[in-house]
C-alpha cells in the first residue's frame, strides 16, 4: 500500500514553467480540509492556504455569510494568468 501511495502522490518539486496534477494522501479530517501550499522561489517564498469543503459534516462555520466577511476591496477574483502575474 505505502508503494501505491508514493507511485500516485504529488512530487514536492515542480520545476520553473511546469505543472503537476495528482492526488494527495492526507489524515482523516471532519468538515474542512486545510492545505497549505509553499512555492519556493530564488530568495521568494509565496504561500497559499487553501480550505477544501469536505462533504461529511454540517458544522456552524458554514453559516458564515461569505459576502460580507471581507471588504470588496480586498477580494480579487484572477484567472491563471493574472495569478501567474501576481506571483512573478
């Protein structure tokens, strides 16, 4: 099973220009998955947190009314190139 896992998980490098796809093997969680993902640059580090809805709870935090939790200000909706542009 650990060789199955390793075979078909995602590589923890991806070079300058390329892109990955894959699964990853995490603990169980209930609710949300937190992921955390570091791209490391020449002296750059760009970090991303990510929440993944899980579908197997209802918990409070869903109520949350995601319109008004931050200022419009501060929302930016990007395509893959904009993003790109942002992290150059």
């Amino acid at each position: 099973m650990r060789a199955h896992f390793l075979a078909t998980a995602i590589r923890s490098f991806v070079g300058p220009g390329q892109g990955i796809e894959g699964w990853m093997f995490t603990t169980l969680d209930r609710g949300v998955k937190a992921i955390n993902v570091d791209l490391i640059g020449a002296r750059r580090l760009q970090e991303f947190f990510f929440m993944v809805q899980l579908s197997d709870l209802r918990a409070d935090y869903q109520d949350v009314d995601q319109e008004k939790l931050y200022p419009l200000d501060q929302i930016r909706d990007v395509d893959e190139n904009a993003l790109r542009a942002a992290l150059e």
